[in-house]
C-alpha cells in the first residue's frame, strides 16, 4: 500500500512539474508589439516585476519537484519532504495569485485608477500570459493535492485506533 502510494504522489509530482514547465515556457516566450500613435511599443513579461515573480517561483517550484522526486525514494526524508510541500504550494499559490492581479489590470482596466486595458492593442502577449496562468494555477491545484497525500501519509499513524 506505501508503494501505490508513493507511486501516485510521483506521478502528481510528474504533472506538476509537466504544468510548471508549460507556464514557464509560455510566460518567457510571451511576447508582443503595437503601434500607437507611431510609436511602437513592445511587450514581453520581463517588462512587469510580477511575472518575473511567476517565472521565478515556478523554477523553484519545478526544480524542488525533481529534487523531490529522486528524495522521495529515501525514507529518512519524508518528513522533511512534508514541510517542503507546504512551502512549495504557498510559493506556487502567492505567485500564481500576484500573476492574475497584473493579468486582471491588464486584460480589464482600472477606470478608478486611470489604467486602461491593452489586451486589445496586444492580444498575442495576453493569449500567452492567460495559458501560462492556466498552466500555473493547475500546478497549484495539483500540488494541494500532493500536500494532502503528504499530510495524510504522516498523520495517518496518529489517528489509527488500535483495539
């Protein structure tokens, strides 16, 4: 039974780190320009300090996957695997979160602010963020679940009634 378990833990992370890979590469590839007024504007993600923050945590995010991956198979590290877990997840969750703030402004405006949307003027750079941010927040989900099998495994001997 530790075995399937272990298996679908890897497997998750497997899809985990499949996801984080798409979001990093679309978000890094996502690029655009446009013409305003002739003037020429170019848009790519390292343009705004919070994309650089997605990129960022998902590499972390997906290197400390491999890791976990070729550790999972030690048993000393389980424990310490179950705190890197959580500290993964919320990495993925405030980027992921930071990331559809910009996107929102981006695609939606801010009439109160004065930000006007320029989703219409670069609909190729916006096309790209949304599936980084759709691949990102899958990643997220996914590694909820795998801190859940994570929790269970090391608080299941706790709650186990012994007659």
């Amino acid at each position: 039974m530790a075995k399937i378990k272990k298996i679908f833990t890897n497997f998750l992370r497997l899809l985990a780190l499949a996801a984080t890979v798409v979001a990093i590469v679309f978000m890094v590839t996502s690029h655009d320009s446009a013409q305003v007024l002739n003037l020429t504007f170019t848009v790519k993600y390292s343009n705004t300090p919070v994309f650089k923050y997605f990129v960022i945590a998902e590499a972390i995010a997906g290197g400390y996957i491999v890791i976990s991956i070729l550790l999972s198979f030690k048993s000393l590290f389980w424990r310490l695997l179950v705190i890197l877990d959580m500290v993964t997840a919320v990495l993925l969750t405030s980027s992921i979160s930071a990331a559809l703030a910009i996107a929102q402004v981006g695609r939606k405006g801010n009439t109160h602010a004065g930000w006007l949307p320029v989703c219409e003027q670069v609909p190729d750079f916006c096309d790209q963020v949304t599936i980084a941010l759709i691949a990102g927040f899958a990643a997220a989900i996914i590694y909820f679940v795998i801190l859940l099998c994570s929790l269970y495994v090391v608080l299941s001997p706790i709650f186990v009634v012994t007659p």
